[in-house]
C-alpha cells in the first residue's frame, strides 16, 4: 500500500471509525456510572443486578432498545423526523474528533497526531460552528414530531442554547485571547509556554464555559428542554426504540465533547500539571492521552455530582442568568484577560495570582465570619408564627 | 445574601458539599426479595384470631366499616349444663380490608380475640379469592402464607442493614 493512501484514507478512516465507536461506547458506559453515582450520592444503590455492580446494565440496556419498536408518528413529517437525532448526534462525534487527544502516536509503523480530524488551525471556530448545528437537531425532532410537548420543549431549548451561546463564545474568545491562536494544538502548547493552564488567569472564563456548557447539554440545573415533569420527555417525547437511544447517546456525547474542548482550553488538554516543572517529569511515566482521558472524566463526574445536587431552574430565571449575569460577567472578564494578555506571558500569571489570591482571600473571609443562625432560631427572632 | 455569598457562590459550593458527604454513607436499601424489613411495633399486618378468647359478640362484625366480617354460631349445652356459643364461621374477605383496626378495638375480650399486630406484610397471592377469603381456620392458625421467593438461596442472600442496626 502506498504512503500516501495510508496517510490519507486509511488512517483518517481508522480514526474517525475510533471516535464514533469511542463516544457510543463512553456514552453507554457513562450512564452506568452515572446510575452507580448518582445511587450513591442519594444513599441508595443503583442498577447492581446485571453483572459485576450492574455493569451490563448499558449493554442490556442497549440491546432493550435495539429491538423495541420504532414508533413514527402518523402525521409526523417523517424525513427530518429521522433527521433530528442525528443532527444532535453528529456535532458531538465531530467536536471530539477536533480535539486532539495526544501529542503523536506511532502505531504499527505510521506516525500521526492523536486527532480523530486534521489538526484545524481554526478549530475553535469550526467546533463553535458544528456544535451550534445541534440546536438545529433539537427544534427540527420537536417540530417534526407534531405534538405538542416536544414543541414546547424544543422551542425552550432553542431559546436556551441561543442564550447560552453567548457567554460560551465570549469564554472562549478569553481563551483564544490568552494563547493568541484557534488551533486547538496551539493553544495547548501555548499553555505549557506560559507554564500556567489557563484556568488560573481564566477561572472566570473558565465558570462561565462550564455553566453554559452544562446548559448546552440540557444537563440538570438547566435541563428544560426535556423538564420530565412539565413536559414528558421534552423534545423526544415521540421517540422510541434506537431513534431514542440516539438522543440519549447525544446527551452524553454533548458532555464528553464540552469536557473535552474545556480540557483543552483550560486544563492543558495532554499536558502533565506543571508542565514545565522539571522534577514533576516522573509524571510523564503516564502517556499523553490518559492526562486528557483523566481530566475530561472528572469534569463527567463534576456534572454527575451537579444533577445530583441542583434542582431545576425555572424558565425565566434560566434566561435571567443567562442575559443579566453571566454575558455582563464574560464582557468584563474579556477586557480584564485582554489586558493581561497584552502584557503577555507575565500578565497572564498576574491576573491568574490575582484572581486565586482574591479567591482565597474571600473564602478565609466567608469561613471566618460568624455562623449564621439556624432557621429556627431566626424565626424565633422574628417572631414567625408556626401554624401546627 | 451577602455580597461574599453572591461573588463566590458559597450556597452552591454548600449544595454541592452536602451530596458530597453523602457519597461516603452506606446505601439505606433493603433488597426486597433476599432481605426483609422488620416492621414496626405498631405495624398492622396480617389478621389473627383466637377461638378460644372469642364470646363470640359479633361487635367486630357490626363494627366493621365494609362487613366483612361475617359470624356463624350455635349454641352448646356443657356438661354443667351450662350453655356455650361455639364458633361455627369467622370469615374474612382480607382482599377488602382496609387495616383500619376497628374490629381489633371494638373486641371487649382482654386479652383481645381477634389483632392485626401479626408483622406480616407479604400478602401477595396468585389466587385471590382462595388466598384472600379467610376462614377460621386459616385465621387461628396464621403464620405466614407466603412461600420464599423463587430462585433466592437464604443463605447466599446479601446481609440485611436495617436489620444490622
């Protein structure tokens, strides 16, 4: 075989056939996990029949929804019916696929960047690009369906991923500022340059990214479009079988690729913490894309712990949040990361001690002032009268 | 809200601690086929009656709410030759009951004749009206009508927390 047929279709082929298989697979095992965590989280136990732990759950899961019974609708507007799902879907499988997940690997003889696509050199921009084609999948599988509850979610959650894109783009843009490119690979090797992930002079970049990237996702606190309890299943209300699936699969291939590109832009994507450290080097023992692997689980297991947690944001205080605090926020974070980004390397680290300083300091504050009563003896002060 | 409170989100962070700490504690589950609740002392389960307590006065079955209760008696001449009622029929439609325990108060014997504090639960059948109608004979001599549950070994069954506690 050629050189340059294996550099141009069979290993593109190779790894694009990877990722796909990769995010189904993350996604059936992430809800296994999620299951297991959120059991645990709530003192109960979670799915522990099948299998070790109730591991085969997913795979039993998958195989229930393969062979149910793929419902369409009778007046349902059958093509783009179809088309939803895999409008969501595909965003998901392509973000990951921009996101390099390793430095070079040299398998078998071929030596090629650990990326599912080309390394872009404006990535950034095609990832904002593609992922916004998943609003598209939401609205058009609610549209379609011709009922009225997937209507209404869909419509909710156009409103809110619209809104939410704002503050995302703006988060990245703060990150784009700090490493002066939008290729992905650069912005990794900008960040071991500066020798400070970029968390720390962007944490509040950082905040707002992952707030709106948990409203991207429709993940609980801001899961609206599919709010069980007002509107049935949202969205995918007329959805069964492995259409469903499809979605549910998105849903988690949406949190892999918004942790993925967060990793990327703020945690250094592969890089080893302080990377320019050199007595930390016994890190690199551990290759390149365990470092990723790693860093995007735990951000998998931060929004796990945020369902577990946060109740459901009503609409109106949804978009409140949205418009009224966090696009304010990001415009003033952009200026302040653009000062320090035209200072340079140092003013990045400035603004990063400046802003874990302040911190910290809030914190040694809010621990050191005096407790505050307990409901009970407040309303005792204010003479509340219980009614028994 | 202070203004600490608003900037670093303290009441979220405090959220998330809370469900954190829980993460540690052991699952509160009982696994119902392998391992059973203990019910409390005040649990109303299944009926159970006592012929030789009964004077056979009926109050249980005027005072039942639904009549489910039926009685059937006669009448027997010791050899004192004194008269006694004996219990003919005690019949319990169980499928109707509601547990209000009226029955259980109104019984004027003491000890009483005729309790639910019986703590079985499992009133599942498969026949309702063979299992559920019951007569005297069943009543006197109740002591749990449900068969293990198919396919659980009692002793590989996982430990029982709430009966650990």
């Amino acid at each position: 075989m050629s050189e340059s047929l294996v550099h141009n279709v069979l290993v593109p082929f190779v790894k694009g056939l990877l990722t796909v298989i990769l995010v189904a697979t993350a996604a059936g095992i992430l809800t296994w996990i999620e299951r297991r965590g959120l059991g645990r989280l709530q003192i109960r136990k979670g799915p522990n029949r099948v299998g070790p732990a109730g591991f085969f759950q997913w795979i039993a899961d998958v195989v229930k929804l393969v062979f149910k019974e793929d419902v369409v609708p009778s007046r349902a507007e059958k093509v783009i019916h179809l088309l939803g799902p895999l409008l969501l879907f595909m965003p998901a499988v392509v973000v990951l696929g921009l996101v390099p997940w390793g430095p070079e690997l040299t398998l078998f003889g071929v030596t090629t960047p650990l990326h599912a696509a080309a390394d872009v050199n404006v990535a950034l921009l095609l990832i904002l690009a593609v992922s916004s084609i998943g609003v598209y999948g939401i609205i058009l599988a609610g549209w379609s369906s011709n009922s009225k509850y997937p209507l209404l979610g869909g419509l909710r959650s156009a409103a809110q991923l619209i809104s939410y894109e704002v503050p995302m783009g703006f988060a990245v843009v703060a990150a784009v500022l700090m490493a002066g490119s939008l290729s992905m690979v650069e912005i990794i090797e900008a960040q071991k340059e500066a020798g400070v992930w970029f968390v720390f002079p962007g944490l509040v970049a950082f905040f707002l990214y992952f707030v709106s990237g948990v409203a991207e996702t429709n993940r609980t606190p801001f899961d609206l479009p599919e709010a069980e309890s007002e509107l049935v299943g949202g969205f995918h209300t007329e959805y069964s079988g492995f259409r469903w699936a499809i979605f549910f699969m998105s849903e988690y291939g949406n949190m892999i690729s918004i942790g993925a590109v967060a990793t990327t832009l703020f945690f250094g994507g592969w890089l080893r913490p302080f990377p320019n450290v050199a007595w930390l080097s016994f890190l690199d023992v551990v290759p390149a894309f365990f470092w990723f692997a790693g860093k995007v689980f735990l951000f998998l297991l931060v929004y796990i712990w945020f369902r577990a947690t946060f109740p459901r944001y009503r609409f109106d205080q949804l978009m409140a949040l949205g418009w009224k605090a966090l696009i304010p926020i990001s415009l003033g974070n952009l200026f302040l990361v653009a000062l320090a980004a035209l200072w340079g390397a140092a003013g990045l680290k400035v603004l990063g001690a400046v802003l874990v300083l302040l911190v910290a300091a809030g914190l040694v504050a809010a621990w050191r002032r005096p407790a505050r009563a307990s409901v009970t003896t407040r309303m005792a002060a204010e003479k509340v009268e219980v009614r028994a | 809200m202070s203004f600490l409170d608003r900037v670093l989100l303290l009441d979220i962070f405090a959220g998330l601690r809370v469900t954190a700490r829980h993460a540690g504690r052991k699952a509160d589950t009982i696994e119902y086929p392998e391992q059973s609740k203990e019910p409390s002392e005040r649990f109303r389960g299944m009926f159970r009656l006592d012929e030789e307590r009964c004077i056979k006065c009926t109050l249980c079955a005027i005072e039942c709410p639904i009549n489910i209760i039926y009685i059937d008696w006669h009448t027997e001449k010791t050899p004192e030759g004194k008269a006694e009622k004996k219990l003919d029929r005690f019949d319990l439609d169980m499928k109707r009951c509601m547990f209000c325990g009226l029955c259980e108060e109104a019984c004027p014997t003491n000890p009483r004749s005729i309790w639910l504090a019986t703590k079985t639960y499992e009133l599942g059948v498969y026949e309702r009206d063979e299992a559920l109608y019951l007569d005297k004979a069943k009543l006197t001599k109740w002591d749990g009508n449900v068969k293990p549950y198919p396919g659980v070994d009692p002793d590989k069954a996982p430990a029982n927390p709430a009966k650990e506690k």
